[in-house]
C-alpha cells in the first residue's frame, strides 16, 4: 500500500473511532440480548461477524425471544436490511471502476455508520480514486470494535447493570452523525418527515417502518431540493 493509500486509510480510521462511543454500548446490547433470547455464544458472535447489521440483529434476537416463526424473523431482518440498498446506490458510482472482489469487500462493510462518515470523503476529496481506502479504514474499524463489543456483551451479560441503560446509546449515535449536516431547508424536511413516519409507524408490521421512513424522508427531501435548485 503507497503512502497515499495509507494515509487515506489512516483517516478512515480516525473519522470512525469517536463514533465507537455509541457503537460499543450497541454491540454489548446486542451481545446481552442474544444470549437472553436463547442463541448460544457462537450463534451470537457469529452472527455479528455475518450478518454485520446492527438494528436487524437486536430485531431478530427479540423476535427470537418470543418464538416468533423463522419466516417472521427472516422476513423483518430483510426488510430492516433494505436500507442498505440505499447506500449502496449512494456509493455505487464512486465504487464502479473498482474490482469485483473490492466491491464485494466494500460492500460487506458498508453500515450505518460507515457510509454516514465515507459518503462525506467520497464526496469532498480532491483524490476520489483513494477515497475507497477511507471506507476500508472507517468499515474495518467499526467492524473490529463490534465484534469485540459483541464478545464482551456475550460473557459480560448479566452482569452489565440495567441502569447503565446502554440503548439509549444507539439512537444518540445516529443522532450525532445526522444533525450536523442538516443546513437547508430540503435536508431538515427530509429528517423531519422521517422522523415522524418512524415515531407514528411503530405498528407496522416487520419493522416497515424503518424503509417508510427512508422512503418518505428521501422522496420529501427530494422533492423539496429540486424547488430550492430551480428557486
């Protein structure tokens, strides 16, 4: 790897680890609930290193819990999953001239918060042509802090007291990572119309709420860029 490889995957490394304070409590949630839903610890370590989904996997340790059918299961980490055909379409025409086994790589690793810290390098950088070793960097680091966050939620488990209230950690993180970029009128509508659509859609079924929300958050904001553009 030259020097300008490096550094850029240096950097990717360096823009994700401040998010790790909001993705370690996260990984020991869901370390916790996979033992208490009935996995056993490899199911739950492995499916952190396969699955690699963050919500969708809280989602299924729950309706694991509750003896919920597989097809039930399956169908909710689907859906909850969608998202991230979102990203990839975000990313796809930075990601195009790529290999196929950089793509496949890159895609494995494209999660919440690494797409939310890579899109922004993808986007601004003056070497687009280096910028896929920013989310190298930023994927391989939250991928290594959520299996050892995961690990230690599996063997910590019950002793990790409730008042720590260590979800609430997750919604603060996304938090973080959306708000500073809210700065026209488009892109705090998007989040807005979001928002509402994920606090109202609670009773949907298999967690749609979730892809209704993205739906109605982009189509709004869509929208609304395209008047502020013309204005």
């Amino acid at each position: 790897m030259t020097s300008d490889k490096m550094r850029e995957f240096l950097r990717g490394i360096g823009d994700q680890l401040p998010l790790q304070l909001g993705v370690v409590p996260f990984g020991l949630v869901f370390g916790v609930l996979g033992i208490a839903s009935g996995l056993s610890s490899p199911q739950t370590i492995l499916m952190s290193s396969i699955v690699f989904g963050g919500a969708s996997q809280v989602v299924f340790a729950q309706l694991w819990a509750t003896g919920a059918s597989p097809l039930i299961v399956g169908s909710s980490v689907a859906v909850i999953n969608l998202r991230h055909m979102l990203y990839s379409a975000a990313v796809a025409k930075y990601l195009r001239p790529l290999s196929l086994r950089w793509r496949i790589i890159l895609g494995y690793l494209l999660t919440d918060e690494a797409f939310a810290i890579s899109i922004k390098r993808f986007e601004t950088t003056d070497r687009p042509e280096l910028a896929h070793y920013h989310l190298l960097g930023s994927g391989l680091t939250l991928w290594v802090c959520w299996q050892i966050a995961t690990v230690v939620g599996v063997l910590a488990g019950a002793t990790i007291p409730d008042e720590l209230n260590l979800g609430f950690a997750i919604p603060l993180t996304f938090m973080a990572l959306v708000l500073p970029n809210l700065h026209r009128l488009s892109d705090i509508a998007a989040a807005t119309s979001a928002a509402l659509v994920a606090l109202f859609g609670q009773a949907l079924p298999w967690n749609a709420w979730i892809v209704a929300a993205a739906v109605v958050g982009i189509t709004v904001g869509g929208i609304l860029s395209h008047w502020e553009d013309r204005a």
